[in-house]
C-alpha cells in the first residue's frame, strides 16, 4: 500500500477516535441536554450517530491536514518562514508598454 494512502487511513482512524471522545464528552456532561434529547425522543440515537459521523469528517480532515503540513520541515534553513524577494533587472524595460496593433472594425455608415 503506498505510503500516502496508509498515511491518509491512520489519520482519518485518529479522527474519529476523536470524534467518538467528543461526542461521548458532549453526552456525558449533557451539553445544551443532548443526553436528554437523545434518549427521550424518537430517532435521537440518529442524531447520535450524524453527530458522530459529521464530526469524524471533521476532525480526520484536520488531523490529516496537520499530519501533511508538519510533513516536511527542514528546520535549519536559515529563511525563518519569509520569502526573499528575487532582484528585477531592467524593471523600466520589464514595465515598458507594448504597442498593439487595431484593426477599424467599425461598420460603415449608411
């Protein structure tokens, strides 16, 4: 399997995990009643599980984001994070109009 896709699976596994930590966390401190809602009304165990879904999307794309970023970072580059600017030689001759040549295409009178 290449190494991206494996990659990409254990990040999205880690997501998850963390969405199942959060909604857990939300259920278990009855966050604006959800224990409530879940339990007493009909399809609450639904909502459960979208809630559990939406949030694994979520945080497995995070996860994966700051999985790829931190990727590569070669720490002694010396640059600390700023582009240089590339010297212009020849700025005016670079920045000199270009003339254009316009055919009439008007329509002739009538």
């Amino acid at each position: 399997m290449p190494t991206l896709i494996s990659l990409y699976i254990r990040q999205t596994i880690i997501g998850f995990i963390l969405s199942f930590v959060f909604v857990a966390l939300l259920l278990h401190f009855n966050v604006a009643n959800l224990w409530h809602l879940v339990t007493h009304v009909s399809g609450g165990w639904l909502a459960a599980v979208l809630l559990f879904l939406f949030n694994g999307i979520v945080f497995s794309g995070v996860q994966f984001g700051i999985a790829v970023m931190s990727m590569a970072r070669d720490g002694n580059d010396g640059s600390r994070g700023r582009r240089q600017p590339e010297r212009v030689r020849g700025l005016a001759e670079a920045l000199a109009p270009i003339p254009v040549p316009v055919r009439d295409r008007r329509l002739p009178p009538r």
